[in-house]
C-alpha cells in the first residue's frame, strides 16, 4: 500500500474537515504517494520514536498529536521538532497525524473511551455548530434520481447513522430561453413549462462545493437553478466528547474501573463518592471546558485530562469531575489506527511504538 490508501482509510472515519480550526492535522512530513513498507502508531512524534521506526524499517509514523501546530522558518536542529523533520526527511520517513478530526470523529477517540468502559447510548456532548448547509435544486421529474445520486455519492444526504437521505416536492418550472441558449426542452423565445423536483439535501460545508459541482455535472439544464443556505443546526455526528450510561454503581467502584481501563498511575477528583453514578460524560485530551455542558446534560461523573485546580471547585454536589491526565485519556488512540488499518489489510506490518512513553511523570 502505498501512504495515501492508509490515509484515506483513516479520513473516511474521521474527515480532516473536522479538525478544530486551530488544529493542523493530516499530512506533517513526507510523500503521499510512497510505497509503505512499515507503519509504526504513537500518541505523540518524538526523537525516539523516529529512532525506532529507522530501526524496525518503517517509514510510515502516524500520530494522534501533530508533530507540527505552525510553521518552520528554519530546520537547523534548534528544537526537537526540527530535528525530526530533518531525520525523517533523510531516511525517507513519512509522518501523518490525526488529532481533533479524530477526537470529533464518531467511532474515533471518545467513542473509543466510551466503550472501554461499557457506556450505552452513547451520544456526542459538544455537537459541532455552523458546519451543516442545505442545498435545494430544482430539476425535471425524469433527471431527479440521477442527481440525487450523484449528489450523495458527493458526500450529501448524510444524517447520523443514515445515508442518502432527501426532501423531494412536485412543482413547475417555467423559463424562457433566450438568444444563444441551448434548452434541455422548450424552444428559443417561447416560454417554457416543465414538471420539475424541489430537492433538498444536507452537506457539511467543507464538501458544499464537491456537491454542488457533482449536481451541475449530473443536472441536464444548462443552467440549474439551486439554493445554499448554512443552518444554525448542530451537527450530531460529529464533536467533541460524549456521554453515556452504565448500570447505576458505586462511585468509588466506578473510579477505580476508570484508573484500569485507561492505565492511570495517578488520577485527580472532586465530588461525592457516596451516591450511585448512571450518567457519565467524557472528553480525551484537555476538555475542563466542557464541565458545565456535562453538568447541563445530567451526568453524574464528568471524565477528561488537564483540569485547572479552580476548574474543580464549586460543584462539589452536582457532579463528581475526573482528571485522568492527558496522555491518559488519549494514548488508546493508537489502537483506533491499528484496526483501520488491518481492516484494510490484514497481512500489513503494523506495530505500537515500543519507545512510546508520557512525558509527565508521577514521583
């Protein structure tokens, strides 16, 4: 295979345009088109990670954090990072990441938490705003499902777990072709009307123009008539956490299944560990941002990484906040990586990083 088959595998899960926009995931280092002979999965691209792929004869490394959030104005070995890029420049080693694309992903990294602790009906907590448009076009009856078709194999109609999906109404046309024009049907001059089909169909906006140009291609008017509108939607496919449901259990009991599921050598938390805890909300990486949106939404136990000791305070009663670190809540990552990929194919060298360490250290 060669980089891009990989790559493409892991955006069909989890599309770059669903990166945070303060985020620089996808390609860091490398040619998309080389053959791969090795991949080797981290959390994060470090000097010894790039030792280890040079020596297990992979020169495919791919990450959950991105190796590089700005741009290099030099490469002369001043930091870490420039001395990876030049290293995996020389021995021909392609690096690939994907971060918030992942972690907003359904299927991706907290849908992966939610399952290594067994939550059911499992929803995302922060859906993503301002990324879904509409986009209605009026075409003749006969033509309606070849446009359809060509716009959802666009990437339209896309609603949750269903595909496809469409608003169609009956109505009339009328236009009148002037000097020049080259009408489907009707006649130069002469006013025209034709039995046509309204129909309506979601798109996320970073695939609004693939949509539209597959319509205008597939539409047999010389000049569709269509409408975009973007919608105050959320989308509830896609975003930043989740939340779930167990059995009701022992709070402390909970915690300590927690600590086992994600390896945590140390965890931090507040609240009330007498009560019974049913509803649990989560978020990889640093998510204290979200603490009053879980609250809001009835979770009993809100669990994420990198929580300000104020962040902790005040809510005592209501919830009970869980700080499980960083790498903790994310390193799992690599797993999601790894089943994409043998998916894809089975017999493909695949390895976790066996230098793969946390930087934060507990004493």
């Amino acid at each position: 295979m060669n980089v891009k088959e990989i790559t493409n595998a892991i955006e069909a899960l989890a599309p770059l345009y669903l990166q945070e926009s303060w985020d620089n995931a996808g390609m860091q280092v490398g040619n998309p088109m080389s053959e791969v002979t090795g991949v080797l999965l981290c959390t994060d691209v470090r000097e010894e990670i790039i030792d280890e792929a040079i020596e297990r004869g992979a020169n495919l490394i791919i990450s959950h954090h991105p190796l590089l959030f700005r741009g290099l104005k030099k490469i002369v070995g001043r930091t870490y990072q420039e001395r990876i890029v030049a290293r995996a420049i020389k021995h021909d080693i392609t690096i690939y990441c994907a971060h918030t694309n992942m972690d907003c992903a359904t299927g991706g990294v907290n849908f992966k938490m939610a399952q290594k602790l067994g939550l059911k009906n499992v929803i995302v907590l922060n859906p993503q705003q301002h990324t879904l448009c509409k986009v209605i076009v009026f075409v003749p009856t006969a033509a309606a499902p070849q446009v359809e078709e060509a716009m959802c194999q666009a990437g339209a109609g896309k609603l949750g777990n269903y595909d496809n999906c469409s608003y169609q109404m009956t109505g009339e046309g009328h236009y009148r072709p002037l000097e020049g024009a080259q009408p489907w049907a009707g006649a130069v001059g002469e006013t025209h009307s034709e039995a046509e089909v309204r129909l309506e169909v979601l798109v996320h906006k970073a695939l609004c123009g693939k949509v539209v140009g597959a319509m205008i291609k597939a539409h047999p008017y010389e000049e569709p008539a269509f409408d975009i509108i973007t919608l105050d939607n959320r989308d509830k496919s896609a975003g930043l956490g989740v939340i779930g449901e167990i059995e009701p259990q022992d709070a402390r009991e909970f915690l300590f299944k927690v600590k086992k599921a994600f390896d945590v050598e140390c965890m931090r938390y507040s609240g009330n560990l007498n009560k019974k805890v049913s509803k649990i909300a989560m978020c990889g990486g640093a998510g204290a941002e979200f603490t009053g949106l879980a609250m809001s939404s009835g979770a009993d136990v809100y669990i994420t990484g990198d929580m300000k000791y104020h962040e902790f305070q005040g809510n005592e009663e209501r919830i009970i906040l869980v700080d499980i670190g960083h790498y903790e809540s994310e390193h799992y990552t690599k797993e999601i990586f790894y089943d994409i990929i043998q998916k894809k194919n089975p017999n493909f060298a695949v390895d976790f990083a066996r230098s793969e360490k946390n930087q934060v250290k507990y004493l």
